[in-house]
C-alpha cells in the first residue's frame, strides 16, 4: 500500500471508530480516488471498496482491476456481482454494521445491499476532503498554473468573429496539449450570453465592444483549478467598467475580510486544537456575506451562485461559501472566491481564483491579472 | 413545448398511469436530457423535473434555467432548493404518489423530499430510452460518422514512437475540430496493455510490431457513438492473426445470428403487437451466447464484459448483451456488438461496432473496415 492510500484509509478508520461502525463502503467515484489515485470517471460504477478496521477491499470490474491493483497492490481485490460480493464480505467478517454513502449511495443500490443481519447506516462523508494534505495542494496548484498559462495564451488569440465554440475549443486544446485535461465543461459567454451564469458555449460570433466572460479548468494528477475572467473587446462603457470594479473590489474584501480573521482566530493559539479540528475557523458564510453585501451596496442585484467552493479530485469538492454555510474555513482548505453580477439581456461578470488558506492567510493559486483587461 | 418533448413527456404519461402514480420525479441526467434537450453532464445536479398528467416543472438551479427555458419554453420553471420545491409542487397539486427513480436518487435525496402525505415510490425507468426515434438514430449515425472519420485519419497519423497518449490527444483533437467532443474517455492500449480492456492511456510508446487497441467515441447533438478497432504495427505473428480472425469472425457470427432470428420473428405476422411492445424480439443474451462461445470454441477465455451494450444519450444508454440479459432486441433498438480476446501480459483484440436494428435487420452505423489492419 502506498504511504497517501495509507494515511487517507486512516482518516477513513476514524469515522469508522466515532460512529462505532464495523465498516465503511466507499462509492463516491471522487472518493474511490482518493483513495486509490486512480482516475474514476464522474458517473463511475466499476468499483467499490470497503474499509474495515483492518481490511481494505477493492471490488472491482474486471474491466479496470489490474489497473488499480498496481496502485494500491495491498488491498483485496474481489469481483463483481457488487452487491452479493458485499454481501459476502460482511457474512464472512462479520460486519454487523456498514457506513454507506448517502449523498452517493441510490435507492436500487441500497435495497440490492440489505443483509438480515447487517445494518447499513446512511453516512455524510463530505468533510472528508476538506482538509488537504502537501501533494494535493501542489496538484492544485499546479493545475491552477496550467490555467493560467492557457489564460495567458487566449487572450492573445481572441479576434472579433471567432464563435465562443472557437475561443472554447483553443482554450481546451492548449490544456490538452499540456499532456492534461480540462476539469469542467468551459464556458465561453460574449455579451448577454455572460448574464447566463452557466451559459454553454455556442456559436455565438465576437463583436467589437462585447464583453467575454471566460470560466474554464484544467486537471492535473487528478486534482482541478478553475478560475473566470471577464475582459473587453474595445474600451468598456462606463457601466461596464463600474461593474467590473465592483466585482474586483467585492472579491478583494471578502478576501481581506478572510485574512484579518483568519490571522485574529490564529493568532488566539489557545483554540489550536479547536482550529485543527475545524471546529472554529473563519466563518464560511460571513466571508459570503461580505462580498454579496458590497454588491448590492453598489445597487447591483446578488449574484444567484455561492460565492465559493472547496476544490480538489471534484471542482465542487465538499462545502460551499454561501449564506447558509455552517462550516469554517480553516488551515489547507482551498477554495474558489468568485463573486459576479449578471444583469439579464445586457452582460454578466465574473472574477474567479482559487486559494488556499495557509499560516499567513490565504495565498492566491490563480495568478493571472485581475485588472481590467481591455484586447 | 417542442414536438420532441411532447412526445417523450407522453411517453412517461404512459408510465404514470401504468403504474397509478399522480407525478414523476425525473432526475437522472440523461434522462433530464432527453426531455429537454439541454446537455446535462454526467453527474450533474441543476436541475429535476416533475412530470404530473397534466403539467410538466422544471425545477432548476438559476444558474442555467434560462438556457433550459429556451428549448421548453412550455414547462414551468420553479428556483431551488430541491427538495423544497419539490414538496411544495406535491402539496399545491395534491401529489399522493410520486415515482422516483430508484437507480439514481440518493439516500440523502429520498430523505429530504418524504412527505407525510405523499408516498415516493421507487421506480426503474431505465428501458425509458431503449427504442430510439428516427432524430435519436439519426444523431447516433453521424456521430458514429465522425468516429468513422477519426478512425480513418488517426490510422494515418500513427508512427512508431509515439505514446498512446499522444495518439489519444491526436484522435481528441479532430473530433473536437468537427465542432464536437468525445463521448467518453479515448483508450489508446499498446501490446499488453491492450489485455486491459479499460486501460488508461499512458506514456508508453508504440514499438514496432506492437498491437493497437482503440475504443473511442464522439458526440452529435448530446447523443454518442463508440467504436474499438485493433490494429498491427507491422506483420503479426501467426497467434495474433489467429486470435484476430476468432474476434472478427466471432462478431460476424452473433449479427448474422440476430439478423437471422430477427428476420424469423419479423415474419411471423400474428406477433406484431407483441413485438412492438418488445414482450417478443430476438434474445439479448442468446446473440451474446453465440459470439463467447465462438471465442471458447476457439481455445481462447470468455471476454469479461459484455458483448454489447444500448447506446444513445450515455454511452452506456440502458441494455446490456450479456449472458444475464432478459431483454429482447427490436426494432429502432441501437447497441454494439463487441467480441474480444484477452491475453494477460500478451496482447487484448476487441471489435465493437454499433448496429440499429431495422425491418431489414440490423444496419451498421460504424463503417469502418474490419479486416485485418497493418500499418
């Protein structure tokens, strides 16, 4: 077993000892990396594993195991059928009760399961990736530095007339051409299509004085980056330039705000194991509240999104910065910080980076410009 | 409302009052797709939609409603949260029973949205998509166009020394070009690798007298096409040759089989309603029989997957051809048909095609050649 499978089947045993449970079985594809590095697809079903107090199963198809085996040789590889397989693991350990995944696990899957003498206890694992370990930072990082240089690269390729297809698919060949993969569909918007958060890319043709909302990702050893940019083809009018402003502004607040706080609570070292074990921390929906609050202060309406989102094997990997966030950000979480303003049929805005919060205070992933960008 | 939707919303009207339920909850991706259009990605979770007799909502995340609206205008579009909404809509329209897709909603999910006054019930929705319109064949055909045309330019580009990566990224890369995307994850496998039916494309370089294994597809208008073809670098010995043949001839043998039963069955006049239905067809599992026994026959290990699968929204898009499948194969039925061999640590050979099946028998939608391929 490598030493990362190692230390992560720790923190799964863990749980395992809090909930008093006997087992854990993991079906979350972002979570069966985690453990395992390999790289499971979104919608994966072609393995499971389950974690006992000393074991650690992999039921995997026949289609992938040897590949995973080379990963993690230690655990026990078992077949298909799943359910039966799981089944027959807890008869033959004597697993009386299983933690199963209940943000991952379907009805069918759960119903397949059901053993008479074993109970199935529905578990929220979304914390468990919140904290990340040295490599996963510099994965991240790494990938947020690929995005960059794509970034880097488009700009200087955009020209009136090209499609939002067009700038999508350069963008996407050049992370591709770095031996790599984008992270999420990459949204291209010119003009009001940039009012649509989520606008998918279309054929759509760049005119002069339209505005480009750019909101793109790549992968890197598994791990992702995602960042938006907002920049103007021709001088911006004066309503445009006062949006975008205030969007900087509101993202430079909310992470001053996140600083200060982050060096008072830090700085407080009688809470340090209470910080280390995120039980304070900065406040997750105050650092929301300061940039939502900026913005509508400046007579704008709130942007209908979180103002961020922890990041890692998923874009969206576990908690959010929103207002009804009740988790704080603490020490190696990292994290978007991307306020907007989207003003229906006219245009949207975006600024977008990823941090991570260290000893000093968050430190930017995403490096490229946020001034206004005029091409 | 579009004619499609409309359509496919009768479709599932049928299943409500099959069953006696007052509405169903839609919210497996594909399916989100298939109502409206909007290309939902694999795991995503923006949108649900409702179907009741008579009204049909679309509860999506703000983010991308007005995207949706544009192509179902008709809907009604109600603003998460989820399970709220969703309880409101089944209070306001006196909701007892709502159909639930049991192989896609999750513990948590099933949780948030009980009602003391509502039943959920789960149901399995997954033969939804099985029988495909002419739109549906149409978009899979030029799909699989595109693969066809990818798989003729990839062979010419390929060059001793290169990785299978970098054959990956090449192939990608024109398709992408054709103004698409992939439709899942290109396997490039060389040599042994090849004996991994899933590899995962890596550094390794082509060597002279190396096997190609390629199993890629594209995307036409949110619907998929695959295709795998195993080629030689150079002569092959006279193992491969043989183990090529048994794999060509094996999948030759299971379609003049399903051409042969299907042509019978289509005959006997009397059937007709019961073959529209699909309560009668040509046995999934008795045409994956004839090709796994063709390949034992031959001295080589079944192939650990099945011999084909439904495509269309997802490349996996319902059915399976295997020796457990109960389903019948009819007409307007679109799948592949994918014999292999698998040598640990020598070599793997896999062929797989798409067929639909038509009045006259099933029609290849992949045309490229199968004959053993040098270069």
């Amino acid at each position: 077993m490598n030493s990362i499978s190692g230390i992560r089947l720790s923190k799964l045993r863990t749980v395992l000892a809090d909930k008093n449970l006997d087992a854990i079985l993991i079906s979350t594809p972002s979570n069966l990396t985690y453990l395992t590095s390999y790289p499971f697809e979104k919608d994966d079903r072609e393995a499971f594993i389950v974690i006992t107090k000393s074991k650690a199963y992999c039921i995997a198809s026949p289609l992938i195991k040897d590949e995973i085996k080379k990963l993690v040789p230690n655990f026990i590889f078992l077949s298909p059928p799943f359910s039966q397989t799981i089944k027959d693991v807890a008869r033959k350990d004597s697993l009386k009760k299983i933690g199963v995944e209940a943000d991952n696990l379907t009805l069918s899957e759960y119903k397949s399961m059901k053993m008479p003498s074993t109970k199935l206890i529905p578990l929220i694992l979304t914390t468990l990736r919140d904290v990340k370990d040295k490599d996963e930072i510099a994965a991240i990082e790494k990938a947020c530095q690929i995005g960059d240089d794509a970034y880097e690269y488009i700009v200087k390729e955009i020209r009136p007339g090209m499609s939002e297809k067009d700038i999508a698919f350069l963008l996407d060949t050049f992370v591709r051409q770095q031996g790599t993969d984008i992270s999420f569909r990459t949204i291209i918007a010119f003009g009001k299509n940039a009012a649509i958060p989520h606008h998918i890319s279309d054929d759509t043709k760049l005119k002069n004085k339209d505005i480009i909302l750019l909101d793109f990702g790549a992968k890197y050893n598994n791990y992702c980056s995602d960042m938006s940019r907002t920049i103007f083809v021709g001088k911006p009018t004066d309503e445009e330039k006062k949006a975008y402003e205030t969007v900087r502004i509101a993202q430079e607040k909310a992470i001053e705000y996140l600083s200060k706080r982050h060096s008072e609570l830090d700085s407080e070292s009688q809470d340090r194991s209470r910080i280390k074990s995120g039980m304070t921390g900065v406040d997750a929906k105050s650092v929301d509240k300061i940039a939502r609050e900026y913005i509508v202060s400046q007579g704008y309406p709130e942007y209908p999104h979180s103002l961020g989102h922890s990041i890692g094997i998923d874009v969206h990997d576990g908690f959010r910065i929103s207002p009804t966030s009740e988790n704080n950000l603490i020490r190696q979480m990292v994290f978007s910080i991307e306020p907007g303003i989207y003003l229906s049929q006219k245009f949207g805005i975006r600024i977008e980076d990823i941090v991570v919060l260290e000893k000093n205070g968050p430190r930017f992933l995403t490096k490229s410009p946020r001034t206004l960008t005029v091409i």
